[in-house]
C-alpha cells in the first residue's frame, strides 16, 4: 500500500477534544450498519473538512481502521490544507481512479496515523458528476465498505453542488455541518431532506465556529455546575501553562 504523511494537523484544545469524542461516541450509537458517513454543509467554509479530518483521527485512536475518502472533485482543500507529502513521486487519488488510469490500491494510502487510511481527490475535474454517477464509484465504495471499520466521505457543499446528493446514495448515514451564526434554519432542512431522499439517514447535524468560552459566560455551556467546574479548572490551568512556557522562552532569549 502507498504511504502519505499528514505533515499539518492542528492539535485540539480541551473542549475541541471532548466535542470530537462525544461525536463519535454518538456515531457508535447509531448502529453498526452506519459504516459509511458522509460530512457536508449548505455553504462553503463551515468547517466539515476539518470536522470529518478529526472525526477520523479520533476514531482512528481508538484503535478503529478508518478510511477518509476525499470526493470534492471540484475544490478539494485537504491535501493543502493539512500538507499531505507523498510517498512516490506520481500522487493517484479518486479522480484518477473513477477515470481507469489506476487501480483502487493505488489511490488509497495509509497515513502516519495508525489506523487511518486517506483516498485523496486527485486532480480536480470540471464535469465531477460524470466521475461519481458511474457504476465505478458505487463499486469501489461496496470494496471499501469490506475493508475498513468506518469510511468517511468528504463531499462538497450540498447546497452548492449537486455532488453531495449523488455521494450519499452510496453512504449509510450523513452529517451536516453548520457553521455559527451562519445561513438560516431553512436551508439546512433543505439540505437534510435533499440527502434523505436519496435513503441515505441523515444522523444529526453539528454546529462549528461556537465560541465556547462566550457561551459559558452566558451560562449557556454545561449547565452543570460539576462539569462546569471541571472544564474551568482545565482550561484555565491549560491557560497558566502556555503563559509559562511563554515565559520560559522569553526568559532564554534575554
């Protein structure tokens, strides 16, 4: 198998953490069918890329084969984003692979992460539906439904393109991330009743860019005082060691 290795992938706060562990806690409810599960958005840049990165390192760490399917064709953002590095020197993903210029095996890598796997885009496409409405796209997900734990798909926006809708036909269930304070109610249920018809079960929604710190100040955030108390007591001891280790720095420098 090829090898890539995740050169950039940002660390998680302590909140960050506990969000991504209660998500897929909550994946482990839904039932063991939900073995394939799409990430998407009504709009662009509400975060479901990096949701469904941390989702599969999450799951990954609990000793899960998971496998991240990159299918935005149009804009794919992943391999830049978190600086993907390449074991060989020509790089195939799921676009060279629905076109025939490689076998499945060639397009999908195992990461430094042990237990996760990533099938990257590839090259962008302009005519990406001609790619994932072929019989070749629903075969290769019914191959790496047998051999991962969990596959995870990356898709474009729903209420952008038309690809996210043809994807979770292939998909058990689906997620939609919805940035704060962003887009309204309506199109999101749109979104949710596009990818329901596909009979594609649409798990729940999760809400992203929330400052947490502002709404606990609001008293919206762990109503009880026990976890309350536990969350400030970390965060801010997490707080007191940055600004030591600052120090610390700042101190050698002089």
């Amino acid at each position: 198998m090829n090898y890539l290795n995740i050169t950039r992938f940002p660390g998680l706060d302590y909140a960050g953490t506990e969000a991504m562990n209660t998500l897929c806690t909550n994946l482990s409810y839904c039932g063991t069918d939900i073995r394939v599960v799409l990430f998407t958005s009504r709009y662009e840049n509400e975060g479901k890329s990096s949701i469904a990165m941390n989702v599969m390192r999450t799951l990954a760490s609990y000793g899960k084969r998971v496998l991240m399917v990159d299918a935005d064709l149009r804009r794919s953002t992943l391999a830049r984003n978190y600086r993907f590095s390449f074991s060989q020197p020509e790089a195939f993903g799921l676009a060279q692979y629905l076109a025939g210029m490689c076998a499945l095996e060639d397009a999908v890598y195992q990461t430094n992460l042990p237990g996760a796997y990533i099938l990257p885009a590839g090259r962008n496409v302009l005519d990406s539906m001609q790619l994932l409405a072929s019989s070749r796209y629903g075969e290769m997900m019914n191959i790496l439904r047998g051999q991962f734990d969990m596959v995870l798909v990356d898709s474009p926006p729903a209420g952008v393109v038309v690809d996210a809708v043809e994807i979770a036909k292939y998909c058990n269930g689906a997620v939609i991330v919805v940035g704060y304070n962003k887009g309204r109610g309506q199109d999101i249920g749109e979104v949710a009743a596009s990818i329901a018809k596909t009979g594609c079960k649409v798990l729940g929604a999760v809400m992203n860019g929330v400052n947490l710190k502002s709404f606990r100040n609001r008293k919206y955030y762990y109503r009880s005082d026990r976890y309350s108390a536990y969350y400030k007591r970390y965060g801010d001891l997490d707080e007191k060691v940055n600004k030591k280790v600052k120090a610390g720095r700042s101190a050698k420098r002089k």
